[in-house]
C-alpha cells in the first residue's frame, strides 16, 4: 500500500493580524519582528489591522492608555486630553462586519487596543492591573469560538500548538461546510477522530452520532456537527487526555513491534506522564510506525498531524 497517498496540502487559514507585525505603525514609529509571527505569514492567508491608526491616529503619535472610571474601561490619550473610547467602538464594530471569513487573530500584547488579557490599565491602589485591548474585547465578544491571541502568549508552546491546531481545523471544517455531502462529513469525523478524543470525548459520541444518524438531511447534520466541533476545542487538553490518546494509538502496532521497541515505546509514554519527554517525540514515533506497518487509518489522523510540520516549533 502506498502511504503517500496520505499526503495532503492543508488549506490556509485566514488570521487577522496587528500590523505593527508588518510596518511600522507603533506609536513610536516602530515595528515588532516576531520569529514565530514571520514564519506564520508564509503558511496562512492575512489582513493587518491597527486600530489606533484606522481611527486618525498618526504615527508616530501620544501614547494612549486605559483608564477604569466608575467600573467603566476607557481609552483616552493622556498627553491629548482625547477620550477615544467611542470611536474605537465604532471602529470596531463597523471592522467585525467586514471579518467572516476569519479563522484567528494574532494581536498585538500589552497594547491598549489589542492586548489579550494582558493590557494595563489604572485604577485606584498601589498598582495597574491588566485587561483586554479595547479593539481585543469587540473581538473576543464576536467571536467567542475563535482562537484569539497575542505574541506573549504565542511563546508558550502550548499555547501556540492549541493555536495552531484550531485554527487549521477551523479551516478544514469551514471547507466542510462549504461543500457538504454524507461521504465527506464521514471522512471529516474519521480524520478528527484521535483529536477530538484527545479535546473533548464526550462531544467526540455526540458527534458519531450524528454522522451516523439517519434522521437528519446533511446541512441539519452540519450545523450540529460544526456546533460541536467549535466548542470541542475550546480548552487545551490534559496531559492525561493525550495520554489516553497515546495509548490508543500505540495499541495498533502492539502485536507487530517487537518486545524491545514496545517497551521502548511504553517508556516514553511513561516519560511523557512524568513530563520527562515532549509529545511531539512520541507524536514522530507513532507517524513513524504508522508509515513502517502501513497502517493508513492511523496515517489520516490529524492528532499525528494537526498543522504544517514548519510550525512546529
């Protein structure tokens, strides 16, 4: 059997990305070069967005900030007196209408306007604390199945690797939806299998069902299954979930390896549970095996194979 027939080109996502990533439109005239960031570009589809200069901003420009005034977040320029909180609403919500084909969205960290949960603002007390971006907020509020995030938080690997996975998975459902049929949904659900398993087992049966109902037309089993599988992904899974996962997979080459390379496979999963090894070592090993024994089923799984290989970084 040919295991290159497993080989697909995945589709890009579409990300809205800061563009300070891109030029240099920070209040101080610079740009942020980011190594993650830069390599991302070349694997997805993109439109910059900067708040602050959308809205008249210049560049360079007064540095704005957030103030929390009577329980109430404000965007205001200290060195202007300008209060910006509604034209950046205004901006916002005029920009969410224009943004339906998005996937995710790399933000900007710290920034007043786009920072995840990482913004300062100043209250009364000895200390700033941190919250939204204003634009951030609009964003999260109007896309709540949608991966958004910030540089900062993009450094976690993990992090970045549940980034990455929803929003080429997004993608792929989004191709889905836009050209269903039985066979593909099918194909769909087998390929997500181990994913799924790993993120959310209990929507994983909801779903088979689904799939395998036989009292529903295909787009009434497409909203239900696309329900569910935005929600699935909503939180990073455990390590115990990929363990189990792990386990799984590996339990379709138990009878063909050898007494030594089971083992040697069973300690690094053991490895893996005492956070002694990194997944992504025994993820190579299973592909591996899986191209060594021929083994398709597991070949089309998108847990061995989630987003392009150069991401994973």
């Amino acid at each position: 059997m040919n295991s290159d027939k497993t080989i697909k080109i995945m589709p890009k996502p579409h990300l809205f990305i800061s563009r300070c990533f891109l030029k240099p439109v920070r209040y101080n005239g610079g740009i942020i070069n980011d190594l993650f960031i830069n390599k991302l570009l070349s694997f997805v589809k993109y439109r910059d967005l900067c708040p602050e200069v959308d809205i008249g901003l210049g560049v360079p420009r007064p540095r704005v900030t957030i103030l929390k005034i009577n329980g109430e977040y404000r965007l205001v320029q200290p060195e202007t007196g300008r209060d910006l909180t509604e034209v950046m609403n205004e901006y916002a919500t005029k920009t969410i209408n224009t943004l339906e084909k998005a996937d995710g969205f790399v933000l900007k960290a710290k920034s007043p306007s786009c920072g995840v949960g990482s913004a300062k603002f100043n209250k009364a007390g000895p200390s700033p604390g941190k919250t939204d971006g204003l634009f951030a907020t609009h964003i999260l509020k109007a896309f709540p199945h949608l991966p958004v995030e910030d540089e900062g938080r993009l450094r976690d690997y993990e992090i970045r690797r549940h980034f990455l996975i929803r929003i080429y998975s997004f993608t792929e459902l989004k191709e889905l939806i836009d050209a269903p049929s039985p066979l593909k949904l099918i194909e769909f659900h087998t390929r997500y299998k181990y994913l799924l398993m790993t993120y959310n087992q209990k929507n994983l049966r909801l779903m088979g069902k689904i799939v395998a109902s036989g009292d529903m037309d295909i787009k009434e089993k497409i909203i239900k299954y696309s329900e569910l599988f935005y929600q699935s992904f909503a939180q990073k899974p455990t390590r115990k979930k990929h363990l189990n996962t792990l386990m799984h997979i590996a339990g379709y080459f138990s009878r063909e390896m050898g007494v030594r390379e089971r083992r040697h496979l069973t300690e690094l999963i053991d490895k893996y549970s005492r956070q002694k090894t990194e997944l992504k070592i025994i993820i190579e090993l299973l592909r591996s095996l899986a191209y060594r024994f021929e083994n398709q089923y597991i070949l089309i799984q998108k847990y061995l194979d989630p987003y392009p290989e150069e991401l994973n970084v």
